[in-house]
C-alpha cells in the first residue's frame, strides 16, 4: 500500500472519532453559554407557598420541648432576629471563578458521566419499579428552597416527608441497588444537574434538610456577646450549598450539629481555589475509603442505624 492510500484509510478510521469529538465539543459549548445564564435562586420562585420564610433572614434556634423533633433531633424552631444582613465582602474569586469552574466541570460531568447515569437508572428501575430520581426541599443560597436530586435509593412504599434516620425500622426500606449507591455516594451523582444550574456549588457546605432548624441557625453564626447586642460572624448560608465541603472531608456523619457548622462557617471564611482544591481532592480519599460515613446523620443521630 503507498503512503497516499495508508493516509486515507487512516482518515477513514478517524472519522468516526472526530464526529464524537465535535459532538462533545458542541454539547459543552452549548452547556456552558447556558449554565452562564443567571437563573433564579430558588426554584420555588412562582410557589409562594413553598418558598423559605426565613429565606434572606437571620435566625437563631429557641429550643422548645413542646414542639416536634426536626431533622437534627433537636426540638425547637427558628428565630428571625434580623430582617438585613450586613454584605459579606466576596474575593473575585468567589465572584467570578468559582462559578465558571462550576459551570465547566459539571457540563463535562454531564456528558462524560451520561452512560454512568443511564446505567444506575436501569439498575434502580429494576431493583424497584418507579421514578428513577428522588427529589428533596432543600435550603440554598441565602436559605433559598431548591430542589435537590438524587437517584432514588429507598422503596417506592417508603413514608413521604421523613428523614430516613427517623423511620422506625429504616433498613427495610432500602432497596439492594439504594444500599450500594448510598456507600458509594454515586446516589449523589444527579446534584451534577444542580450544580449546573446554578443551585450547588462543586464545593461548599452540604445543603440542609428543610427542616434541619438547628443546623441552619449554626451555619448563620448569630451569636450575643456579654453586652447583649448580636455579634456578626461569617454566614455560611449566604453561599451556594455544595457537592462536598470542608466538614465533608473532616469527619462528615461523625461531627456533631456544632462541629460542622463551625466547619462550614472556616471554609466560607477562607474561601479560595487552595481551599477548594483541597476539598475536593479530600473528598476522593474519603470516598473511596468510605472514610466518616455513619449510618444516621450527624453527630446526636450516631446511634441510629440509617442516615
């Protein structure tokens, strides 16, 4: 064969390849243009009757025994003290790169991992039939309601609205399929989607359950000084929750409400690329060592067996 044959059959065996290629390439493009797109903060932007009332508020829990244990096992409600929160003043990188990455990693997260995605949906479906993702009210930016997504790991007969470490008998309600994607955290593989659309962060504090009161009040950082007036310390509610943070990589489910919200205060004090780099690094070890994962929550909930 001469050198002019041998280079066209070559070109011919790399068609198909360059048509992936561009394939990719414009579905990243188009993507990224979209995820640029400013979105609205909540996605309960026209339910009014869903929307956080404590959304832009700051708060402080009241413990009040009288009232129904919430989601951190606290009895208690929420306290709005101020309806203005001074301005945190936000690096340029907080501004304007950590969004671009978000943007960036999750549309390539969306396309390279759409196989993975396709995979995990059949193996749910069969494991148990019904929809294939789970959707939960969540507390974003600013205390801001969204809805995050996760591919559904509990059985279709499973109570609505109730946490699973407060089933009476929870492990029965875990399919086969739910038990590995929940060790593995690939049920969290979805939040790609959020983050895309401008409710997550790759890195931040995970976002509470709505009802998680107490958790919400430690991450606003109220506090009163012996003088009795409020003490304004880092908020870390006034950022987009995130798919691993700081509190992840140092101790996740084993840290008490206190800890990682202290946790989650220091990572949005200290917010740069260093930190989330470190971050998001820490998060692969833990993952894969399954490292800080107790069945049951955090901290006071150690004892339960599922989370």
């Amino acid at each position: 064969m001469d050198n002019n044959g041998a280079l066209e059959e070559c070109e011919n065996t790399l068609k198909p390849v360059n048509v992936v290629l561009a394939a990719i390439s414009v579905a990243f493009t188009t993507l990224t243009v979209i995820g640029l797109i400013e979105k609205p903060g909540s996605v309960y932007e026209f339910e009014p009757e869903e929307q956080n009332p404590f959304k832009n508020k700051r708060v402080r829990f009241v413990g009040d025994g009288n009232d129904d244990i919430n989601a951190d096992g606290a009895r208690g409600y929420l306290e709005i003290v101020s309806d203005v929160h001074t301005p945190r003043r936000r690096s340029f990188y907080e501004r304007c790169v950590k969004r671009c990455i978000d943007i960036i990693l999750s549309g390539f997260g969306l396309i390279l991992l759409s196989p993975v995605f396709v995979v995990i949906s059949v193996l749910v479906y069969m494991d148990d039939p019904g929809p294939v993702l789970f959707t939960q009210k969540r507390v974003g930016k600013n205390k801001a309601f969204f809805r995050l997504h996760k591919f559904r790991s509990m059985k279709m007969n499973t109570p609505a609205n109730t946490p699973t470490h407060m089933l009476e008998n929870p492990d029965k309600y875990i399919t086969r399929v739910g038990r590995v994607l929940r060790k593995t955290s690939l049920d969290e593989l979805p939040q790609v989607w959020d983050i895309w659309m401008g409710n997550m962060s790759i890195i931040g504090p995970r976002p509470a359950l709505w009802n998680q009161d107490k958790l919400v009040a430690l991450r606003d950082g109220y506090t009163v000084s012996d003088e009795g007036r409020g003490v304004e310390i880092v908020d870390a509610n006034s950022v987009n929750p995130g798919l691993t943070g700081l509190a992840q990589i140092s101790g996740r489910d084993e840290l008490e409400l206190n800890e990682k919200a202290a946790l989650d205060r220091e990572y949005v004090e200290k917010m740069s690329f260093i930190m989330d780099l470190k971050c998001f690094m820490g998060t692969i070890t833990s993952v894969l060592g399954h490292k800080g994962v107790v069945e049951g929550g955090t901290g006071n909930m150690k004892e339960s067996k599922i989370r």
